[in-house]
C-alpha cells in the first residue's frame, strides 16, 4: 500500500495569511484557527494509522505555526477590544486620521 502525503501546504498558507492580518484588529484570527483546525483533524486522522501516511513531522510543524499565529491573533483581538471599550471608536478613528495626515505631511516634504 503507498502511503498517502499529509499536504501541509494550505496549513501554511493560511497561518501566514493570518499572520499577515494580525495588524487589523485581530481578524487574522479567522484563517489562523481554520489552519490550527485542519492541521490538527488531519493529524488526528494519521494517528489512527501513521504507517500510511507521509510527512506527519511537517504537519506538526504546521500546526505548531498555526497555534502560534492564532494565539498572537487572539491577543491582538483581546487588545482591540479592550482598546475600543476604554477610548472608544470615534476616538481611534481620530487618532488614525491625525497620523495618516501627519504622515501624508512627511511624505510630501521628503521629495
């Protein structure tokens, strides 16, 4: 019997797109937890009969990229949070105009 490849490719995919969504607010926590979840089903599912699948330690790197991605989302999300409830949305909303127009300011004196 050949022995079937855990194709942890999408796994990685994902967490980086996670990874990369991080900065806004959290919400990479969505692609990060579907890759922590796919990851960890498939490994599941090699467990039951390792000697017919290939590539298991990659998978568990995967995962381990994954839990990692989505524990950093997670804190960002629970940052965001907390942010919004204490100065408030219109508050941040300000402040982020403030510094697109300070930086616009920069950016036209530089050239």
């Amino acid at each position: 019997m050949e022995k079937q490849k855990l194709n942890s490719t999408i796994v990685y995919v994902l967490s980086v797109l996670g990874f990369l969504c991080c900065c806004v607010m959290g919400i990479g926590v969505v692609p990060s937890g579907i890759a922590y979840f796919m990851a960890n089903s498939k490994l599941k599912e090699a467990s039951l009969a390792p000697e017919n699948y290939d590539n298991i330690d990659g998978m568990k790197t995967a995962k381990t990229i994954a839990l990692i991605v989505l524990i950093i989302n997670a804190l960002y999300l629970v940052y965001s949070i907390y942010r919004i409830s204490t100065v408030g949305w219109d508050e941040i909303m300000e402040q982020s105009r403030q510094m697109q127009e300070e930086w616009m300011k920069g950016a036209g004196s530089g050239s």
